[in-house]
C-alpha cells in the first residue's frame, strides 16, 4: 500500500535504528514524517470531499477512502512514535544540560564574566561614572505632549 520511499521512512521508526538518533536527527525525521502524514491527510480530506459530491452522502463515500485513509493513519501513528522518542531525548539533554550547569556552579566556574584580577574577588574595580537619574526620556517633544497629556487628565478631575 506504501511506495518504496515511504517504507524506507517508516522503516526508520525501527527501536533500533530510533535510539541511535540524536535530537538533531530526530527532529529531521520528525520534520520529513510531519510531511509526508500531511500529505497524505491532504489527499485523503480532498478525495473524500470529492466522493461525498459524487455519491450525495458521507456514509456511503466512506469506504471509497479506505486506502488513503489508512496511509494518513501510518503516518499519524508514525509520528507520534517519533514524537515520543524526540520528547525524551530532548528531555535528557536538558537534564545533562542542568547537571553540567549545576556542576560549574559548584565548583565556582561560572559561565558569567570573568573577575577582573587575581585580587578582585569578582568585584568591579571602577564603576565608572555615577549616573544621574533623569526624569526625561531625552525626547522633550514627546515629554512635552506627556507632561502636557498629564496636566490635562489632573485638570478635569479637579473642575
């Protein structure tokens, strides 16, 4: 029921050949299965559409469909096997990802910015200049219509 191409695809859902993918490549399968259920979906809605306009009625277009519909099921089925599989990797490798961030932590490696110097226990030597705060956006026109839009609201709520 399946062409050569398609086979060779589902035959890639083997445990096998599954668990030796990385997330990379399962995302790439997950990516090519996701084409090939919508394809198949795709054919399978618009030839039922078709036969229901042929025939008059749904029930009686719905076993015309009977091949393309089981297609669309391997291909949903397929895919959920991947995205099961894809789920999990991803799961792992964060979990790696959080030991390992863990890990440096711990040990005081810390992938932040670096101390600078042997003596400065992380702590900027210069802070350069102090900042002043400013109570404008350096845009005085549009501070201008904000202070103005102020003034307004307070005005009404006074009279």
């Amino acid at each position: 029921m399946l062409k050569s191409k398609e086979r060779d695809l589902i035959r890639e859902l083997e445990p096998d050949r599954m668990h030796a993918l990385d997330e990379d490549d399962l995302l790439a399968l997950h990516r090519r299965i996701r084409r090939a259920r919508n394809k198949h979906t795709n054919n399978y809605r618009r030839k039922a559409a078709a036969d229901v306009v042929e025939v008059g009625a749904r029930g009686a277009a719905h076993p015309k469909g009977s091949k393309s519909r089981l297609r669309a099921e391997v291909f949903e089925e397929a895919l959920s096997l991947v995205s099961a599989r894809l789920a999990s990797v991803a799961h792992e490798q964060a979990e790696e990802l959080k030991r390992e961030r863990l890990e440096r932590a711990r040990s005081g490696k810390s992938s932040g910015p670096e101390p600078h110097g042997p003596d400065s226990e992380g702590k900027v030597p210069d802070p350069g200049r102090l900042r002043e705060h400013s109570k404008h956006s350096g845009q005085l026109k549009r501070d201008a219509s904000s202070i103005a839009q102020g003034a307004r609201r307070q005005a009404k709520r006074d009279s």
